[in-house]
C-alpha cells in the first residue's frame, strides 16, 4: 500500500503524520488489495482568524476509487470524521460484492 501524506497551506508537524500514518495502518484490515492511499491536510478559511481544518483521504483500489471529504476545528478529529466514513464505505462495498 503506497502512502501519500500532502498538507496545503501549513507544515505538519511528525507527530500529526505518525498519528495518520497510524491509523492508514488500520485499512488493510477492510480491504486487502488497496493500492494507494492519498491524504491532503488543508487549512480553510485563511482570511478570518478561526481557520477549519479539512481532511481528505482518497483510497485506491482495482477498478475502484473511494474519497471522503471532512472538516472541523482539529485536523485530529476531522482526519478521524473521514477515516470513519472511508471504513463505512469500504465495508458497504465489500458487502454488496459478497452478496
């Protein structure tokens, strides 16, 4: 599984990109033949002073592509929000496949 990490507007820190790295870990327990894994880590909002956090994470595998699309206060909770909701569609997917 080849892993992307790209941050726009901001620099991560290695704590964030171990936490990500972590829990992309976890996807291979859903599905076995993903490809590649690309995450982007944005910051919204730049002009005011409360800036959102949105997380993307876009899964590759054969003949598919899934993608999620989050955003809170925290890149921790939305990366959490979308990492949830990629889950939810990888295991829908493999569902309706077996039956």
């Amino acid at each position: 599984m080849n892993v992307n990490i790209q941050t726009v507007r901001f620099d991560a820190d290695s704590r964030l990109v171990e936490y990500v790295n972590r829990k992309l870990e976890k996807l291979n327990t859903f599905h076995d033949r993903i490809i590649k894994v690309s995450v982007y880590l944005k910051l919204d909002n730049v002009v005011h002073t409360i800036k959102d956090k949105i997380a993307e994470i876009r899964v590759h595998v054969p003949r598919q592509e899934f993608f999620v699309k989050s955003t809170s206060k925290s890149f921790e909770t939305s990366f959490d929000d979308a990492f949830e909701s990629i889950v939810n569609q990888i295991k829908r997917k493999k569902q309706k496949q077996a039956a």
